[in-house]
C-alpha cells in the first residue's frame, strides 16, 4: 500500500517541474487531422493550451490529452533523421523551437487567440514567400551558369573564323574523292 501512494506524491512534482498539465479540449475528442492545414493548426492549439513554452519531448503526449487522438506527425512532415526539432524549424509561422536551460522547448508563433483562418492566411503567405525565395535562388542560379557559356564562346571567335576554312577543304577532299569513285564505278 505504501509503493502505491508514493506515485501520488511525485506526480505533483513531476507536473510542477515538467510545467502546467494541458486541458483537454472542451467539447470532447477531435477528428484526426485531415490536411496539413488541420495538423498545424492542431500544433497552434496545443502549444498555445499548454500555456508555457511546451518540451519537445512531452509534444506528443501534450497533443494527445488535449486533442483526444495520437500525434501523426509523420503523416504531415517529414521527420528525418536529424528529429523532431529539425522537422518543426521548417515550420517556424506556426512553431518557435527554442533552448531554454537544457531543454528544447516549442513556444507558439502566432499569437494567443489566432483564429484558424489567420493561420492558414499566414501559412499560405509563408509558402508564397517559400517560392518566391526558391524561384530568385533558381534565378541566381541559372544567372550565375549563364555568363560562363557567353563568356566561352567570346573566346573561340578565332576559331569559328578557322573553321570555315576547315570545312571547305574536307569539302573539297570529299568532292575530289566523290569523282574518283564515280569512275571507278562504271
């Protein structure tokens, strides 16, 4: 009897040093998500319920007990090997991944109150700028291969001026030869 209320008396500690339990979402359970629209703002909502900067390692947990279904991340972001907090810095309008003392901690980037629509206005405006920052960097780039095969054929002028030369004598073999053969034949 004593081992089992010992647990008890930790849990308290365990909420005071992990932070502020999150509340279930009023009105019960959530439908998993069904777009990545839907998952971020899932993410929103948990970390701006949590009320605290959230650790990443109790994410899931967190997402869990407030929305009523498991975290699927992966069904939405690539999570490779470099990990979670990697994966959520490819979302900074949504998630703020931050150090705070020895914890990686995941703090909202939209403020309090944001409302779905504003979020996904602010997610298509992050990808709108996502490709105009893609398409400048292809840009550069092609602007960058470009001048180097302009510059090239600037230097092999002399060499087109040869080359007419070139194929007229291997025109001219091909005509001296062309006859020979054409006697030869009859």
């Amino acid at each position: 009897a004593a081992a089992k209320s010992a647990p008890p008396a930790e849990a308290p500690a365990a909420a005071a040093k992990n932070g502020p339990s999150i509340p279930k979402r009023a009105g019960g359970p959530t439908r998993p998500p069904a777009s990545i629209e839907d998952f971020l703002w899932n993410i929103h909502s948990v970390i701006e319920a949590y009320g605290a900067p959230l650790p990443i390692d109790q994410l899931k947990d967190a997402y869990s007990k407030h929305l009523g279904h498991k975290c699927a991340i992966e069904r939405f972001l690539v999570v490779g090997e470099s990990g979670l907090a990697a994966t959520l810095k490819r979302i900074p309008h949504i998630v703020t991944v931050a150090q705070e003392k020895d914890t990686t901690v995941l703090k909202a980037t939209l403020a309090a109150g944001t409302t779905k629509e504003d979020l996904i206005a602010a997610d298509h405006q992050y990808r709108k700028q996502l490709q105009q920052k893609n398409q400048a960097a292809k840009e550069a780039a092609s602007e960058a291969a470009t001048p180097a095969p302009a510059a090239a054929p600037a230097a092999p002028t002399p060499a087109k001026e040869a080359a007419p030369a070139a194929p007229a004598t291997t025109a001219a073999k091909a005509a001296s030869a062309a006859p020979a053969a054409a006697t030869s034949a009859p």
